[in-house]
C-alpha cells in the first residue's frame, strides 16, 4: 500500500530544501554571512522535522547522518524517493 500523505509531505520538504539550498547559495555568493549561518540553521530544522526527530534526542553524529541523507534525497535530480 502507497502511503499518499506521506510522498506529498516529502515532495514538499524536497521542495523547500531546494529552495532554501539555493537561498544559502546565493548568500554565499553575495558573502552575506549572517543570511548563510540562517539558511543552515533553517536547513539543518527542516531536515529534523523531515525525518520527525528532536535534536535534544539524538546525537550530533546521528544529527549530521540524518541531514546528509536528507540532502542527497532532495537534491538528486529525479527528486525524492520514497
């Protein structure tokens, strides 16, 4: 059974992490350092609301685990896959 709800929740996390993926390249190009430290604050949240953890529960290595899989299934060029 396909489980609707949940590829439409992680199309649209997909989708706003591109985003903010291109905002915090685009601060960085434009060397705007304060922009760049909150996209990857943002980025970093997205990516634990995405997998639904806290990252009072976990540990830094699992936190940084978590956010490279979140961003190789948002920024693969077929788009994320479930």
């Amino acid at each position: 059974m396909i489980d609707l709800a949940h590829d439409v929740a992680s199309d649209e996390f997909a989708r706003l992490f591109r985003m903010l993926s291109a905002v915090n390249k685009e601060a960085e190009s434009l060397r705007l350092s304060t922009v760049v430290h909150l996209t990857n604050m943002a980025l970093l949240q997205l990516s634990l609301d995405w997998e639904g953890t806290s990252p009072e529960n976990e540990r830094s290595v699992k936190l940084n685990a978590i956010f490279r899989s979140k961003t190789k299934i948002a920024l693969d060029e077929d788009g994320p896959r479930t």
